[in-house]
C-alpha cells in the first residue's frame, strides 16, 4: 500500500521543500496540501471538525506554490491538493496553473476537489452557498475543453470559453470521461457526491476514511451503472491516522493508497512523526 501525507504547511511550519526531500527519501508515495485562501474573522460555519477552528486554517500556504517548490526538489514524488476549492478560482487560470505543475512535474500532479465548508470565505469569492456543486461541475467542464486536444469551446450555465490554443496539457491522457490530471473527489458519501464522482472523476478522496465498509459498495454500484471501469476506481482515505489494523482494513476493500495526517509544525516535530509512520512503508 502507498502510504502519502498530508500536512497544513504554513509560514510557520515546516518549509515544502525540506518535507519533500525527505518524504522522497524515505519512500512516502507523496505529499497533499490543503487550501484556504482565508478565514473571515466573522463566522457563522462550524468548524466539520468541531469545537475552535485551529489556527493553521487562517495561515495556510497556497498549495500550488508550495507544490511547485516541492516538485523542484524532488523526482518520483506525487503532488496533490487535499482539496482544492474549485469554486474559489477563475476556471481558465485554474486550468493552466494544474497543467503547468503537472507538465513541469513530469505527470506527478492529483487534483483533490472539494465543495467547501466555509460559507464565508466563499462569499467573498463571489460563490452562491446553494448552487456551489454545480458551480463546480461546470468549471470542470471548462476546464475539461481547456485540457482537450483539439481547441475546443465549452457553454456553461456558470461560465464559457472560446475553443482556444491552450498549453501544456495535462500528461495523463483521457480516460472515460475524464480529461486532465488524476482527479479525486473530497467530500460526505452519498448520492450527490457519488454523482459528480462517476461524472467526471477517477474516485473518491474520504475524509478520515471512516465507514467505508457500508460506502464503498454503493459508490462501486453507481460506478457501474454509470458504465465505468469498474478496475478505474480508485478510492484514497484521506487525513488519516494509521494503525496496523485500519490499514489491513483498508487493504481488504481493495484500497491501494492511503494518505495519513502530519502536524502543522516545525520541522522537528513533523521529522518525528515521519519516523513513526516508516513503520508501515513497505
């Protein structure tokens, strides 16, 4: 199983490129980073986690940056986002900026994608709270055309794009429906989620990875019926703390890579714990 991390990498953490380096070195499959463009001080969304938002969330670097610099300094490690906030971003610069890291980075780049929980620093993005998931699947589609071959035009009920020379391109050619990058969708299983899933992505990104023994055969049927491969599907349980046996349970469902949970810290705490997680690299 490839074990990869996550880590809330901020101006007072640990810098990208010395956790690069070493995640490389030591055999960790590969590194995600998280997104929040900012925290409003004056917020009425709960924390998903409970209890005091903590405070690396107000302090986070931007992912695509800090994955540039780790993907400077490093060869076979994979880069992704945990997740990117689609609905934050200009569709046609969001789709160059994922291009460019993946084709600079020889085809390393996952795109994590979420919906988002703060309703705040999404309104300030512009973002209308009840139609947020359909925003998303039409800047995929845009970003889809962007990605395509051939110069090819996108209409929208959110946004358009002329058919248009558009380089890099992704290195991961199509797949089924899915243009782009390897794609992985973040977010609460059911019927929506599994939905935009089998649309226009490679799989699901579980938050904790908790309950999937009673999740993973419903996304798996409506996989199926949406006429997918049912070999495609890939499923990354997410922020997770590893023990021997979530990770044999993990193993017994079919799940192939698994991404464990770093601490915002400096570089001496967050060494620490990459040395208790070498226990469960193959």
């Amino acid at each position: 199983m490839r074990i990869a991390v996550t880590v809330f990498l901020t101006d007072e953490t640990i810098t990208p490129t010395r956790l690069a380096r070493e995640l490389e070195q030591r055999g960790f499959a590969g590194l995600y980073l998280p997104e929040h463009t900012h925290i409003p001080v004056e917020r009425t969304s709960p924390y998903p986690a409970g209890g005091e938002l903590p405070p690396e969330y107000g302090r986070t670097l931007d992912p695509f940056v800090a994955l540039g610099q780790a993907a400077a300094v490093t060869e076979r490690l994979g880069l992704g986002t945990g997740i990117t906030l689609v609905a934050q971003h200009d569709p046609i610069d969001l789709a160059k900026q994922i291009a460019t890291l993946d084709h600079l980075s020889g085809g390393r780049f996952t795109l994590g994608l979420g919906f988002g929980w703060n309703v705040e620093e999404a309104a300030d993005h512009g973002v209308q709270w009840r139609t947020r998931r359909e925003l998303v699947r039409d800047r995929m589609g845009l970003m889809r055309a962007l990605w395509s071959d051939e110069p090819t035009a996108y209409e929208g009920e959110f946004g358009s794009v002329r058919a248009s020379f558009a380089h890099p391109k992704p290195v991961q050619k199509p797949r089924g429906p899915v243009i782009g990058p390897r794609t992985l969708i973040g977010g609460t299983a059911g019927p929506k989620l599994f939905a935009h899933i089998c649309e226009y992505a490679d799989g699901w990104l579980p938050i904790g990875g908790r309950g999937l023994s009673e999740t993973l055969p419903r996304l798996r049927a409506a996989w199926a019926d949406a006429g997918r491969d049912p070999q495609g599907l890939q499923v990354v349980p997410y922020a997770v703390h590893p023990s021997p046996g979530k990770l044999a349970h993990y193993a017994d469902l079919g799940i192939e890579e698994v991404v464990v949970q770093l601490p915002p810290a400096g570089e001496a705490e967050v060494l620490r714990a990459l040395d208790g997680y070498g226990a469960f690299l193959g």
